[in-house]
C-alpha cells in the first residue's frame, strides 16, 4: 500500500487544509464503513500534536462506524488517568462526557497476564535470521486481548530515532506499545546488545525486522498515521500499513531529527523536558547524545524535575545498576533472569564501555544532576550533580570549547560528521 502523504517545505508546517486533505483521502473508503476501530496513541512521553489528529478522525467516523475506541500505547510506562488522556487528546472534561462519550478510554496492562493473548510464536531458524544471528531462540509474541473486539487497528503516533530499533513509530505502537513482556524483553535486549550507537537512527535494524514480524502475526487490518513532529509542527504526514507509512516518515525524520557536528564534546549538558518525568524515560537525553560525547567526557543529564529512577522497574535498577552491555554478558548466569528489557535499559543509560578480568570501564561518565540523591546515584553507578549548582547560560555558545548545550534533549539525535573509532570506522 503506497502511503497518503503531505510534506511541509523547507522548515514550514503543514497547514489545516494539508492535514485535512491527508485524513480525507485516508478515511474516505468504504472499508472503515460499520466497522469497530481501535486507535493506537502514544503516551505524554512523545512529542506529537495528537489532538488535531484525533479530532479530524472522530469527525470523520464517528457517524459511520460500529465503534471508534482508543488504547495507550504504554509499553511498561505507568498508566495515564482519564484526564491525562484527555490533555493528550487536547480535549476538555466537558467535551469527553459531551462530544466524545462514545469514545471508551483504555490503558494497555503489560504487566496483566489475563489481559493479553498469545498471537504466536516467531521459531528459532527464523530469529536467528532476524537478528543477523545475534541469538536462536523461540520468542513467544503476545499482545493485549482487547485487539479482538476490532475490526481494524489505527496507529496514530510519531516518528523519531530511537534507541532501540533505529526510529520509533509504525508497528513499535504494538510491540512494545501493547505487547506482552516476553517479546517486549526479548528484543530491546536484542537491540542492546547490538548497542545504542549502532542502533539509533538506523532504519533496518534486527529489533525492526523482528517487530515487523510480530506484528504481522496480529490476525486483524492494521494502519497507521505516522507523524514527523519537530517542536509541535507538523514536518509531515503519512498514511498506510504501518509499514508503508512509517518506511516514508522514518526517512523524513531522518533529515529533520539527526543533527551532525564537526567534533565530539567533553562535556555535554542534556536538559530532559518535563515529560520526561522518570530517568527511565530521561534516559533518551542521553541515548541521544551519546555519539557526540568525546572518550572520557561527561553527559549531564539535567532534570530538577526528575525525583524517580521508575515507578514501575526502580527497584530492579536499584538492585542491578547501570552498566555497560559486557557486564552483564559476561556474567550472564548472574544476570540472565532479571527483565532483559531492565537489562536493556541499563546499558542504554550507561553508554558502551567494557568489562575484563572483573573490572568494567566506561567510555563516558553519565551524571545525573536531578532529585535522586547522590548516594542513590553512587548505589546505581551513576555520577551526581547538584541540579541548583547548575547554571544553564554557563553551557552556552561554547562548542568551539567543547562544551555542548542541548536544551529540551531527548527526540534530536546528534551524530559526528566522520565516525568515531570506537563505532567501528
């Protein structure tokens, strides 16, 4: 299926008419006519102007369809209240029990055996082919149950690089989005262990493939808008199967998302928004930047919001640390029954490095200069700064001193212009 697309020139934004005119000639058909719809949404940890998207779809079916419900997408991150949603969908509480009291509200419960079906299994011959031979092992697929109440799944989500598949969007909305944790631990494990630089920004990574092939085990019609977002600006819009639309974005975002520069920096001051609320989210201030770090520099992950390591995993950091991808493989029978996606994010946070003869190295120091404490920060193998200590302006306009200033980090991806010898080149 060849994607329904419009495309903002030359750093403009799409207007009204031109995002009308996507979801006009996306929804026209006959096909959505008294059929069930589920809408698959991104949570607050994703920047994408989800209302104008939601709005313009309820507009367009409501009238005409069985049903148009929508699931969070949450992968492991906690639920959102009613009125969380309703921010995300930019409607008031008196238009959610008015205009849009049709509409039920769920969120997607990974933690919840009852509340999720085995779809299948990808075998072992094939995951070793997936992951270009990195593992060979069955991986069970499951997914939240509510699937079967509908007729067709409507992604709606945004496109950025990311560190675990090379650039979010399309069918990571079902895998993690709404997934179960054997495959969700499976292969953002698999991505770690290829490691963040290699992955981030790259489109056909082995965590893609294997997501494409879960997903098409899902016996339902899935597609998908996907947006490219930069700041709240519609860069672009696109419409098909998630694969046909997310293949078209990823490569816009590519060229909007990814900022190159000359030289690597010694110290790098991160600023996570306020969205990003844990550091298991925070952690993509530094997944973003790490290629732009000079060999023992420093990234300083700077959130005064930020008073959690993870509501959901915090205790399983706290007992594992942060540490780079060879201290937990070389030590894998201590290691090999935590969570592989806690695993995961670990080393993501703590950024490549190596482990020999019991002794591990980091590439880079990660500081943290948030609301955990500095005794919190030195149990995690973490550094720690005051936040209060931290004056932004003196971060400023000093690149040429390599000093680099990323100010709402987290969605960019920065990368040097010539690969660094440590990736490899």
């Amino acid at each position: 299926m060849n994607p329904i697309f419009e495309i903002a020139p030359n750093n403009a934004s799409l207007t009204n008419d031109q995002i009308n005119s996507v979801l006009d000639r996306a929804l026209q058909s006959d096909d959505f006519s008294n059929k069930r719809i589920l809408l698959i949404l991104p949570d607050a940890t994703r920047t994408a102007p989800i209302g104008p998207l939601f709005k313009g779809i309820h507009e367009r079916l409501h009238r005409r369809v069985e049903a148009l419900d929508l699931i969070i997408a949450l992968g492991t991150h906690p639920p959102l209240s009613e009125s969380a949603i309703c921010q995300r969908l930019e409607i008031t509480p008196s238009q959610r029990h008015e205009k849009y009291s049709d509409v039920r509200f769920y969120n997607h419960e990974w933690n919840n055996p009852a509340a999720l079906e085995h779809i299948g299994t990808i075998p072992a011959d094939e995951i070793n082919l997936l992951s270009g031979g990195l593992f060979s092992m069955d991986v069970q697929v499951e997914i939240n149950s509510i699937y079967r109440n509908y007729d067709i799944l409507l992604v709606i989500g945004p496109v950025f690089p990311h560190e675990v598949v090379g650039f979010s969007g399309g069918n990571k909305y079902f895998f993690p989005g709404i997934a179960g944790p054997r495959i969700l631990n499976f292969f953002h494990w698999l991505g770690a262990v290829v490691t963040n630089p290699m992955i981030i920004g790259n489109k056909w990574t082995p965590v893609r493939k294997v997501v494409d092939r879960a997903a098409s085990l899902i016996p339902r019609q899935r597609l998908c808008f996907a947006a490219v977002v930069d700041e709240k600006r519609f860069a672009g819009l696109f419409f098909g199967t998630p694969e046909s639309a997310w293949d078209s974005a990823s490569d816009l975002s590519a060229q909007i998302h990814i900022t190159r520069k000359p030289h690597p920096f010694h110290t790098v001051l991160s600023c996570a928004p306020p969205m990003y609320d844990e550091l298991w989210v925070a952690g993509k201030c530094m997944y973003k930047l790490e290629p732009v770090v000079a060999d023992g520099g420093e990234l300083i992950i700077y959130a005064p919001h930020l008073e959690e390591i993870s509501t959901t995993h915090g205790h399983l950091i706290r007992k594992i640390g942060y540490h780079c991808r060879d201290y937990f493989l070389k030590q894998w029978d201590r290691f090999k029954h935590y969570p592989w996606g806690v695993l995961a994010h670990s080393t993501h946070v703590h950024g490549i490095g190596t482990y020999e003869n019991g002794i591990e190295q980091r590439r880079i120091l990660v500081t943290l200069a948030t609301r955990i404490p500095p005794e919190v920060c030195h149990q995690i193998n973490l550094g720690w700064r005051n936040p209060d200590s931290i004056r932004i302006e003196d971060f400023a306009d000093r690149e040429d001193q390599g000093i680099l200033l990323v100010p709402k980090a987290g969605e960019r991806l920065f990368h040097l212009q010539q690969k660094p010898a440590w990736a490899g080149g």
